[in-house]
C-alpha cells in the first residue's frame, strides 16, 4: 500500500487517523506522516495497513449483507 492509498482508504471507511493508527498499531503521528508521504512506509507498516484494509473491506462486505465466509481457523497444539 502506497501512503497515497491510506487517506483514501480512511475516509472510504469514516476512520479518523486515529481510530485507524489504532488498528494498524502504530501513532497516530507515524499514520499522519505515512499519509502525508513524508515518510517512507516500512514493509512491516505496509503489511499491517494491508491487514487492516483487508478487515475493513471484509467487515463492509459484510455490513452490505453480501455472503461472506464465517468459518474461522484455530492452531491446534500437539
């Protein structure tokens, strides 16, 4: 995700750089300066907005009432 895709994907979802600097787990000032573009996104950064986009985009599915997949996977330990 390149930092001109990051407001854009804010706004799409009604998030202020807060609530989604939140779910991403960074700032909000590391958020605000990725969607500025005056800092470069680490690839660790660009995973988790990839993270959170898919989510978001999942849960807006969703909310459409569109079908979605409610099966959910969990580790089982030997």
């Amino acid at each position: 995700m390149e930092w001109t895709e990051i407001k854009s994907l804010r706004q799409r979802h009604k998030l202020t750089q807060q609530e989604l600097s939140n779910r991403v787990g960074v700032g909000w000032a590391t958020l605000n300066r990725w969607e500025n573009g005056k800092v470069k996104i680490s690839n660790l950064g660009r995973r988790a907005l990839e993270h959170v986009k898919n989510e978001l985009e999942l849960n807006r599915k969703g909310a459409r009432g569109e079908k979605r997949d409610k099966s959910i996977w969990l580790p089982v330990s030997k």
